[in-house]
C-alpha cells in the first residue's frame, strides 16, 4: 500500500468520525430537554361517606386534578377492596358524561395501591364496581397542555398590549416575558391579551397553565 492510499483512508476515516459527531449533535439538539412530568392526582380510599362522592366509602378528595401525561394515585386505606373505573350511564345513574377519551379500570386491594396514566384532557367520572355508585364515585379534571400559534405585535415597550393566539390558554396561571410576568387583561382558551411588565427584556413569551407551558419559538422584542 503507497503512503497516498494510506493517507485517503485516514483522511476518509476522520471525515466519517467528524460526520457522525455532527449527527449526534444535531439529534440532540433537536430532541431537546423532555419536560417534567405533570403533578399526580394523588387520590386516598377510606371508610364512611362524603360530602357529595359516597355514601358508604370515600374517594378523597372526591374532585381530583392533573394534566395530560400525568397519574390519578390511588391508596386504599379502607382495609376493603375497590376499583377505581370509569362511569357508564348505566353505571353511574344521574352522574355527568365524562368528555375524555380515557377509559380505565384499577383495582385497589384492601390496602393497595393503583394508577392509571391519563393520555387524552376532560372531565372523568368514576366509581367502585365493587360498591357501586351511590357508595362511592369521584371525578378527576385533566388540563389540556397549551399550545401558542402566534403573538402580536412582535416588539413594543413596558405597557404594551400583547395578544396571544392558540389552543387550550385557558385555566392560566401566568404569562412571562423572558422570565418577566406580564399583567393579564382578558383570558380564553384561545386568545390571552397580556400587558409587558416593566423591566422586561428581550426574549421569549411564556404561557403557564394547569396544563403545562408552551413558549413561543421567537422572542418578542423590548424596545
């Protein structure tokens, strides 16, 4: 083999190494940090009847919360065995209909534990098909994550009116500007109109709801 070859074969090892790197990297770069998981709906099975969820046992608390991704926990404290399913109409005469596409079905031990992973947003009636109804149902409200289509206007100063566009804004708890927040002036869950607090900087929009948070992909300027 001449020193010409060789040096090819070198000069063509090195490029392949350079390219592989470049593609980890920009994998990486593209997947990004994954998000924490939502907080569960951490739910406790006892004896005896509740305000308006039983009357013989007790989800507690019988009106839970979580978003999309996140877990309904359920711990069995009431030395009986239970599940934790979803209403039917004619399983749970006169309860409300459930507007998630989730369905599930957990058994609990007589001190067990159960979860279920909701994948779909709604309300979500459920009961004990142990029991029944009427001894014992819940409801768990699971918020749908926010997506920002758009903002507008794309720069202006301290007290400017900013609306933002998209889906699921609703149920807000905070809009930032590049970590700044904003004073919200009119809510839905579609449209948020937001004012640029004092002292903000140049950087992205934030959007915190009980579902989650989504940021714009461009910065609003501060001028």
């Amino acid at each position: 083999m001449t020193r010409t070859t060789m040096r090819r074969r070198v000069s063509y090892r090195r490029a392949v190494a350079v390219a592989a790197c470049v593609a980890v990297a920009g994998f990486a770069a593209s997947a990004g940090v994954a998000s924490a998981a939502p907080a569960p709906a951490k739910i406790t099975v006892t004896f005896g009847s509740c305000s308006g969820g039983g009357s013989e046992f007790c989800f507690n608390p019988e009106s839970a919360f979580t978003a999309v991704g996140g877990q309904a926990m359920w711990t069995n404290q009431s030395g009986v065995g239970h599940t934790a399913t979803s209403c039917t109409s004619s399983a749970c005469p006169g309860a409300p209909a459930s507007t998630g596409t989730n369905t599930f079905n957990v058994t609990l031990s007589g001190s067990g534990t159960g979860s279920f992973t909701f994948s779909g947003g709604g309300i979500y009636y459920y009961y004990c098909t142990i029991h029944g109804y009427a001894a014992m149902h819940g409801k768990i409200t699971v918020f749908n994550p926010p997506r920002i289509s758009g903002f507008t206007p794309k720069s202006g100063a301290p007290g400017t009116t900013v609306t933002i566009t998209g889906t699921h804004l609703d149920h807000l708890i905070k809009v930032t500007f590049n970590g700044s927040k904003g004073s919200v002036v009119t809510d839905s869950q579609t449209k948020i109109t937001v004012k640029v607090p004092t002292g903000a900087t140049t950087g992205r929009i934030a959007v915190v709801t009980r579902g989650g948070t989504s940021t714009t992909s461009t910065n609003f300027t501060v001028t």
